[in-house]
C-alpha cells in the first residue's frame, strides 16, 4: 500500500480526454483531479499537492504554454506532459523550453501515457539536476527554418532541438543521418531557438576543403604565420562569438584536424596559426554527418574521443522511407513553396500521385522529394500532379544517372546520356520561362537558332511550356 496517493491534474477543455485520463490512471491506482482550462489548472497546483501535471495547449482563456510559462515563473517545478493535437515544431520547441517534461501528441496512446507518468512520478523527489533552472529562456522561435513533419521520428528531433537550447553552450550536438534528411535545417533551427540566436552561425562544410585550407579557415592565421599570408585572419571558432559553427561532414575530417578540434572542445580555446595568444571559444559546436560515425571509429578513422565530445547531445534524423506518414505533408509543403516561386497555381497532387510518391524508397530524402516536386511542377500545366508526370520524373533521373555500360562502347554511352540529358535540358529551360524560346536560349547561354535546333531534334514544342497569358517568342 501506498503511503500517500499521488494527484496527477489533467488539464483538457474536451471531457472525452479528461474522462480517459482517469481510466487509465485510476485503474493504476493514481488519484486524478481536473481543470477545464489554463486558469482553472493554476488555482488547482496552488490550492493542492499535485505531483505530475498533464495538460492541453489549446485551450479556450488561458492555453497550456502560458500556463506551464506562469507556473515556471511562480518556481512550480511539477513535472509537465504538454499534449496537443497538432505536432508542429514551434510548439515542441517551445513546450520543452519552458521545461516541460516531455510532448505528447494525440491521438493519445495509453502505454505512452502509462511510461510518461511514471517517469515523471519517478523524477519527483529526485534531487534536481539543474536543467529546469535554466529552462525558461525567454527566446522565442523563428521559424524560417521550419522543418516539416509530425511523425514520431521527427516529434522526437524538435524535443532534442528544444532541449539543447536549456544547454549551457559547451554541450555540442551531433546530427546525424542520411543525405538529404534535413540535417543543415536541423542546425539552423539550433540555433535560432537557441541564446545564440542573433549572434553569428557559421557553417564550415569539412569535406569542401583541402585540409591546409580547412585548417586556416578554422583557426585562422597571424600575419606572416606563412608565405601568402599577408594579414591576420579571425578563424572561425572566434569569428562565432556566442553563437553557432556548424561543421558539416565531420567525418572527413584528417585525424590531426581531429586532433585540434578535440583540444579546443576540452579547453574551449585555440591559438591562430603562428599565434601563441590563446583565444577563448564561446560558439556552441554543433556536427554533422551522413556516414556511421560509430563504424568510421571502429575502422580507425575516427577518434573516439572526439566522437564523445561532439555527441554530448546527439540527433538523428530519420530516413523519409521510415516516415511515409510525412510525405503527403511534405509534397503540400514543397508544392506551395514552389507555386509561388514559380508564379504557378497547380492545386495538388492526385491521389494517385501522392500513392505513388509513398510508395517510393527516396534515397536522396527530403531534398529528393523537394526536387522531384520543383520539377513536376514546373512541367504540369493542369490543375493537378499527375502519376504519369511523377513517373516520368523519377524515370527520367534514373534514367540520367544511368550509364548504359554493357554492350555499348564509350562513345556510345556517352552520346545516350547526352541525349537524355539535352532533352531534359531544354524541357526544364523552356518550363522556366514559360515556353519562351528567347528567354530560355538567353539564360542557357545558346543562341536562338541553336536552342531550336536542339528542340527540333528532341521534338520538343515550345507551346507545350506556355501558360495562357505567358508571353509568345
Ligand atoms: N523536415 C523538413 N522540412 C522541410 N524541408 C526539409 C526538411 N528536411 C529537409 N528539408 C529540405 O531538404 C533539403 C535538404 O536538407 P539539408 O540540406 O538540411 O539536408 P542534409 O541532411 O544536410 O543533407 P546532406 O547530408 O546531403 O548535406 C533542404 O532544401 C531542406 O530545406
Ligand atoms: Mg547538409
């Protein structure tokens, strides 16, 4: 028998939710108190002695995140599950921000509620470990850098993304996962909820540069530290301040490169190239790679070390083949992204078209699906993207990407790709600029008479590209 029964407050303005919340908790012995509203649940925690709290965002007189802000600010450090019925980002950064103890989506899933209460209950009267204290920032989110997606996967990286920002600016985060998944996105979001928001970010991709030049790039130079350098030059550690630098590819990285990167995350400063003033780093290191880091430190190629710096904070993103359920939301996004980009009015995909795309392995990710959209947009002149335009697009880049090797010479080959190249060429040029034979040739480099002569050849029409009011040529 229990000494004291624990009061767990559900806070829902919908009586169905309320209702299973008490089921499901009374049956494992928890006592349940409610509250309809934000006001309602401040004058419950006050009057009573609550323990785990979960409680709804949208709610009508006071929502959830201004409830959980005003009890924060009151030094009630309840544990807090925020639900809520739509998983967007914004609202997951912002839930965890404001220190609440973990996110919950509906439809709610009866074990997750199970598990969560008794984490919950299982960290009150732990001793605290400091995190809550630095979790009210009073930074908001800026959402250019929105990622898109509310599939389990993604709901747990913005958790991650909001838990790093109540971080103190020493824990570095590695991101990691497939190319294409949304990991630079992921970074900037990083940084923009995070204290280093309106300070520099500054990306250094480490796989672009020979390592001489990555090497003085990172840690700058003193004038005359070699021959061609004529002035000093800030490194990017300090050029940082408080803010983000972002190492892309990290896994390229030559081991002595690794080696220096490893002595300014210990001692959290560094000496430019020929300088001997040690120059502090006050900039949140943040990593990325597209490679097993795991298996790059078992072949040697990587210190562990190092890798145990980095990954003090570690997100990963999923493959888009293992969250179909974004897709659709995805395709939507993209597609209203580039309508107004490209001055069109295309009003969706088909329902067969959108099938087809969740069905479809996407190894290039996100970025794949963004392309594959951009250009079947630009080729659709009906209301909808078909099946057929999508499986002409994903035909056509296996197609370039495939080189016909067997039972064909070099020259061969080569004149094949090259034809599917240059009619795909002239097709995307021409869609660009609304079947406008002039303007595409412009921008192509070509002249008239030869841009048409490659239309000809591709039997391609330039009517075919032209919207209603585009301009003829
Ligand atoms: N969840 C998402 N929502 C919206 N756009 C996304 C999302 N994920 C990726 N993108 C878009 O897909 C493209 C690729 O994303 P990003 O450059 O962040 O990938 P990456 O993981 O860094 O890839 P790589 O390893 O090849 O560098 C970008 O245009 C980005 O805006
Ligand atoms: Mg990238």
């Amino acid at each position: 028998m229990k000494t004291y029964k624990s009061k767990i407050l559900v806070v829902d303005d919908d009586q169905k939710i309320r209702f299973a919340f008490n089921e499901v908790l009374k049956k494992d012995g928890y006592t349940t108190i409610f509250a309809k509203d934000g006001v309602e649940a401040l004058e419950r925690v006050d009057a009573d002695h609550v323990s785990v709290i979960f409680m709804d965002i949208a709610m009508p007189r006071l929502d959830g995140l201004e409830a959980l802000r005003r009890m924060r600010e009151k030094d009630q450090s309840i544990p807090t599950i925020i639900i809520t019925g739509y998983g967007t980002m914004q609202t997951a950064i912002k839930a965890m921000q404001l220190g609440a103890f973990d996110y919950l989506t509906k439809p709610l899933d009866v074990d997750k509620i199970r598990e969560l209460t008794r984490k919950a209950m299982a960290s009150v009267g732990e001793p605290e470990d400091g995190t809550h204290e630095h979790s009210m920032l009073t930074v908001d989110v800026v959402d250019r850098y929105e990622l898109v997606g509310s599939s389990p996967g993604m709901q747990e990286v913005y958790k991650l993304i909001g838990l790093v920002s109540t971080t103190p600016a020493t824990a570095s985060v590695l991101i990691d996962g497939e190319s294409g998944t949304g990991k630079e996105l992921v970074a900037r979001a990083i940084h923009a909820s995070g204290s280093g928001n309106g300070k520099p970010f500054v990306g250094i991709n480490c796989a672009a540069l020979p390592e001489t030049l990555l090497e003085s790039e990172l840690f700058g130079y003193e004038k005359g530290a070699f021959t061609g350098a004529a002035e000093r030059k800030l490194g990017k550690f300090e050029v940082a301040e408080e803010g983000t630098i972002f190492l892309d590819e990290v896994a390229t990285l030559s081991l002595q490169l690794q080696q220096k990167l490893l002595r300014v995350l210990q001692e959290r400063e560094f000496e430019r190239l020929g300088g001997s003033t040690s120059i502090p780093v006050s900039a949140r290191v943040l990593a990325a790679a597209n490679v097993d880091i795991e298996s790059e430190i078992r072949k040697g190629n990587f210190r562990e070390d190092l890798f145990f710096r980095l990954n003090v904070i570690r997100i990963h993103l999923p493959a888009l083949r293992e969250r179909a359920d974004d897709i659709p939301l995805l395709a939507n996004y993209f597609l209203a992204k580039y309508n107004e980009q490209l001055n069109k009015d295309v009003k969706g995909l088909s329902p067969e078209a959108m099938s087809l795309l969740r069905e479809y392995q996407f190894p290039g990710n996100v970025r794949e699906l963004e392309n594959l959209v951009e250009r079947a947009l630009m080729l659709t002149r009906g209301e909808q993207i078909t099946p057929d335009m999508l499986r002409r697009m994903m035909a056509g880049s296996r197609k370039s990407s495939f080189v016909p090797v067997k039972n064909s010479t070099f020259k061969q080959s080569r004149s094949k790709v090259l034809l599917i190249f240059e009619k795909q060429f002239v097709e995307e040029k021409l869609s660009r600029h609304g079947g406008n034979v002039t303007a595409a040739a412009k921008s192509s480099g070509m002249t008239r008479q030869n841009f048409q002569r490659l239309m000809q050849k591709h039997h391609v029409r330039a009517e075919s590209f032209r919207q209603d009011n585009s301009p003829r040529s």
